[in-house]
C-alpha cells in the first residue's frame, strides 16, 4: 500500500456486538497470516479498539466502530 493523502486511514468495523463491556482493549490485525503471532510492531497492527464509556446498547445505535492507529506508530 502506497502512501495516502493526509497520511491516514480510517478503518470501520461493521457488526461489532458485545453483551457486557468487556473491559479491555483489543488490537486489530488487518490480513495478519494464518499462524503468525500478533505483535503490534508489524505492518498488520492498525491500531486498537475499546468499549470504554459505551454500552452494549450503544452498539445498535451505531453503524461501525472506528480504529485510529496512533499517529506514532513504528513499523
């Protein structure tokens, strides 16, 4: 992937459905090979997805969740 005007990309995650908050953070992988282990270094790691001050009922409301990756990031 070539770089992108304004240097980000917005990922939103259709279908997202919990029934209690589940009280952690998750990393999100976008086409992370079969096998290979999850490490947020990698060019697979788009950032991480939270719950916090939502609740379950929240997610019918809205259409997708958003993932920013920190502008930060190493790759």
């Amino acid at each position: 992937m070539g770089p992108v005007a304004g240097g980000r990309i917005v990922l939103g995650l259709d279908g997202v459905q919990y029934d209690e908050t589940p009280g952690v953070t998750y990393e999100v992988y976008l086409n992370l090979p079969e096998g290979q282990e999850p490490d947020y270094r990698s060019d697979y790691y788009v950032g991480n997805i939270g719950f916090f001050g939502m609740t379950p009922h929240d997610h019918e409301e809205h259409e997708g969740v958003t993932a920013t990756p920190p502008t930060s990031a190493s790759t």
